[in-house]
C-alpha cells in the first residue's frame, strides 16, 4: 500500500488543528481534500489518497499535489519553498506583517484554518438580511461566514479575504452592514499561509511570500448542469504576495503532483502544449486493485491540471502566451515548461528521482533534471542532444514527432510531474495571481480518455475565462493599434475546411499561417490581399496564428479549426 507518514508539527508554538486545517470540496462527482500549507488532496488522518472520483467510489485520480515557489535575490542567493509530503512544512498558516514580512506564533495559530462556504450560506444570508432576519437574530449565519478572514490588524494588509462591502464602509460587519464573502463556484475553500518560517521540507531560504488561496468547484445549480465538465472539476487559486524588502529574478511557480490514477504501478504522464496541461493516463486497458488501492478496472479516466491564469511580464522577452506576438501588454504565463521524476525505487537512475537539496528542486522547477542535465527530446527525456521544455507532448514538430511514453517505449510505473510557470521578475510588495483546473475526464463510446480530457479542458478554460473576465488583462489600445488590429479580419472562426481574409490593402501582402510551435504551415503572396480564401483542411485541429505582412508592417491573429 502505497502511504507517506506524516508527522507531528511544532515550530515556534504552532500546533496543528486538524478538524479546522484539512476540508473537503465535496459539492460534485468530485471529494477533494485541501490542506492550508500548500498541499492538496492527501489526507493526513488516514496518510491516504483524497481526490476521490467518482465520489464515493474509493477511486482516485490524484495523490498528492502542492505549490513550489523559487527565484533568487539580488545577491544571487536562491530562495525557495516547495511543499511534497510533509514530514516537514516550508509553508505555515497566516498573513504576514507588511512592513517587515514577520509573523508570530499567535498569529499563525489564529489563521490555522479553512474557511468553508457553500453558495447557498451566501444566498440565505443575503435574502434574510434583506427581510430583517439577521438583524433579528431569528436568522443565523454559517459561522465561516461570520469570520471571515476580510482585514487583518496591527501591520497585516486590511486586504486578506475579499467581500462585498454591501454599506461601503470599507469594514467587514455581516451582522449590521451586510456584508458577505466574494462567492467562487458553489462551493469554497478559503485559506491563507506563508513561507517565512523554517523551510524543513525543502532546506530554501524563505522568500516572505503571502499566499492568498481559494479551492472552489461547482455543483447542484443550474450552471453545473448546464456545463456538465463541471462535474469532475476542481479549481485553485493563489494570489501570491512579496511581502520581502527585496524583489527576486528568474521566480518559477511550479504545481507538483504525484498523479497516482488508481493504482500507482501502470501510470504514464504527457502534457499538452497548446492547452497548458498536463495530465497522467494508465498504460493498458485495465487498472488493477493491487495492495489496498483501488483500480479503476476497465473505465480508466484520464486526469490532470491545466493553467488557466498566470503572472504577468511583460518585458522578459519571450511569447509567453505563445499568440505569436512577444512581450504585448498583459502577456500572460501558461505552462511554460512540463517535466517529471519517478518515485524512489529500486533500479531508478538517481539523476532522474526526487529532488533533496533547494537547488535540485529549483532544477525541477526550470525544465532540468535535478543533477542540471537538460530536459532532451525522444526517450526518457534525459541524455539526448536536442534541448526541450516540455516532457512527452505527443506529436511536436520541435522533437521531430509524436513523442510519447508509448513511442519512447518507457515502462510504466509511478510518476511525479511538474507543470512549471516563469521565470518571471518579483518585485517586493507586488503580488502575482496563477489559478489552475483539475479534470478528470472517462472514455466515451466516441473517444478516448486523453481526448475526453482535453476536450473538456478546452471547454473549462473557455468557461473560466467567460466567467471571471476581470481575471485577464485587456489592454488599452492607441488609434494606431487599433488600426493595426482590425486591418484585416478572419471569418468563420472557429473554422473547418476554409478560412476567408479580408484585408484594408489591394497591395501585395505575404500571408503566413503557423502552428503553437512557430512552425510554418503555409507562406505565400496575394498580389491583391483585400479577400483572400485560404484552404485549412488539412490541418489538425487545434489554434493557429495567421500572419499578414503589407508594406513593411505585420498584424497577427488567431484562429481556431474544428
């Protein structure tokens, strides 16, 4: 049986509340149990798995996920926190002093908890402060809902948990004003930890990072049914603040996951570049029971995370959104590089297993193997000639095809991958905001496990970008930026066969058409460039860029094919 002892917890008076620090998302197909240290679905009651899918069935999709944060400081020093299976913490519960970036034991204490709220406590609470009823006292409020971690005192920010300020008295009193929490999906978690106490799990240098975190999912409402992806999904939020005096280059954010499905013996990993995701599948058609851990049989899902909202700089460089234009205002990070280890066993090249030292995990987090050998394409990904940032992407013209687990021939067995984020400029008193979906997605008579996944990844990232439009950046324009975008158009898009451009120029035009990977699809000259009909056939499906070249000056787009 596969288990990690966790162990009791002492550091500078800190006790752990285990009935307050470790709840469930259980509102939908999914039970998901979410630590406040950084850790996500492992319980340490039962030092067992806890993203159970289907809930109830004593199956699972993942094992153990938490946050890694690093970057170095202007001395060149690597500072860095990365949570695995806590023995030991780098992460600790509280907000932190924002003039200092101290914080005491008492004060991590008081914030040792989640706070729990379902859509409906924020519906009633609201429909009774408006008949009278909480005023009355014959109505009483979730007790989350009362304590609400809004502001905090003496040094910390008067901006922790967000709410709505019903009376606009920039105070948060539910009981005579109104007030109530900012609601995410149908059911929330809300914590907040740190990283400026003893780093025991990982050995880094504290960065004085605040970390605002919200795990939320849908179900039992209309939107649910309505989106039925939902149903197997859970989100993740941080808001990560540098409450240091200093500020940090080359900072990766890295979500790591031991991605057991089911039993842990047969898994393979992949990643898709062009959805920002990457996931883990079973090897074979059937996922055993072996050792107390349910298998999933013969209906295997495929599971995994995607990044929906990264940091923003925008003057590193580099097409971090891969749209085709470089360093545009409000570019957003996606998965900028996946890579892996395998778990500590017997015959296991030590270059290729968990990392022990702050460097070897900041290696892990940068696209590297943990003794600084480069990521390669073809095979296991390490020893090769050509370098790459992305482990197992299936087919990339980059590594010269359709790399996978399967096609390099690699033996199945129990992976832990890193979906990492940056690097990325962090200066001191700024904050960054990276959230992330995790979809289990099972075979259909249509298709299969890995394209269930990923269509339903699509659809959750265009979910989550209709529902929460503040969360990315539109920047505005001057005249001449808009005359350069709206210079030509493209239509129908999304498209199947066909693409029309029609353009503002009669002049010659060079038109380009590539893929996420900058390769070059079609190039060729319309010697009139007002409407032009261009044939995308035979293209897979997926998001292209098309490039019109007129007179010197260069617009790009993007479009979609079914």
């Amino acid at each position: 049986m596969k288990a990690i002892t966790l162990l009791p917890l002492f550091c500078i008076g800190i006790t752990i509340q285990a009935q307050n620090n470790f709840k469930y998302l259980d509102i939908n197909n999914v039970k998901a149990g979410i630590g406040n240290r950084g850790i996500m679905h492992y319980d340490p009651a039962t030092n067992q798995a806890s993203y159970e899918v289907p809930r109830g069935s004593g199956k699972h999709s993942d094992f153990f996920s938490a946050l890694w944060i690093g970057g170095y400081d202007n001395s060149n020093a690597l500072h860095l926190a990365a949570q695995t299976y806590r023995q030991s913490d780098d992460f600790w519960p509280g907000p932190l002093d924002t003039t200092n970036g101290g914080i005491t034991a008492a004060t991590s204490n008081q914030y040792d908890k989640i706070w729990k709220l379902n859509k409906t406590d924020i519906d009633n609470f609201i429909i009774n402060f408006n008949n009278g009823n909480v005023q009355n006292n014959s109505f009483t409020p979730a007790a989350d809902l009362l304590s609400w971690p809004a502001q905090g005192v003496g040094a910390q920010s008067r901006n922790l948990a967000p709410f709505v300020d019903v009376n606009q008295n920039h105070i948060y009193d539910p009981l005579t004003g109104g007030d109530y929490p900012v609601m995410k999906g149908d059911q929330m978690l809300y914590f907040i930890f740190n990283d400026n106490m003893s780093h025991g799990n990982s050995g880094g240098l504290p960065m004085k990072v605040e970390v605002h975190a919200t795990a939320y999912a849908y179900g039992q409402s209309t939107t649910s049914v309505q989106n039925p992806y939902l149903n197997n999904a859970t989100f993740y939020h941080y808001k990560i603040i540098n409450r240091s005096n200093q500020s940090y280059n080359n900072v990766n954010v890295t979500l790591w996951s031991d991605a057991d499905l089911g039993y842990y013996g047969d898994d393979f990993i992949g990643c898709d570049i062009a959805d920002n995701f990457g996931y883990i599948y079973n090897s074979d058609s059937y996922d055993e029971t072996i050792g107390g851990i349910n298998g999933y049989g013969s209906f295997i899902p495929a599971a995994g995370y995607q990044v929906l909202r990264g940091p923003v700089d925008s003057q590193n460089g580099i097409d971090d959104n891969r749209n085709g234009m470089v360093d545009e205002p409000c570019e957003q990070m996606g998965m900028m590089s996946f890579n892996y280890f395998n778990h500590l066993f017997p015959g296991v090249p030590v270059s290729q297993t968990p990392p022990s030292s702050p460097l070897e995990y900041y290696r892990y987090m940068s696209a590297t193997w943990k003794d600084g050998s480069p990521l390669t394409c073809g095979g296991n990904g390490y020893g090769g000639s050509l370098f790459t940032y992305f482990a197992y992407p299936g087919q990339y013209p980059y590594c010269g095809g359709n790399w996978t687990e399967q096609t390099a021939g690699n033996s199945p067995g129990n992976r832990e991958f890193n979906i990492n984020i940056g690097a990325f400029m962090f200066t001191a008193g700024s904050s960054h905001e990276i959230e992330f979906v995790h979809c289990t997605s099972f075979p259909t008579n249509n298709s299969s496990a890995v394209a269930e996944l990923k269509s339903d990844m699509q659809s959750l990232r265009a979910f989550h970008q209709q529902t929460y439009p503040w969360n990315f950046c539109i920047p505005i324009t001057s005249v001449k930026e808009e005359e350069q975008e709206s210079f030509f158009l493209i239509y129908p898009n999304p498209a199947s066969s066909e693409i029309n451009l029609r353009t503002k120029s009669s002049k010659p035009s060079t038109i380009e058409i590539s893929d996420v990977y900058g390769k070059v699809l079609l190039n060729l000259t319309a010697q009139n460039s007002e409407h032009v009909n261009l044939n995308i056939s035979s293209f897979a499906a997926g998001v292209y860029f098309v490039k019109v070249i007129t007179e010197g000056k260069s617009t790009v787009k993007k479009f979609i094919k079914h």
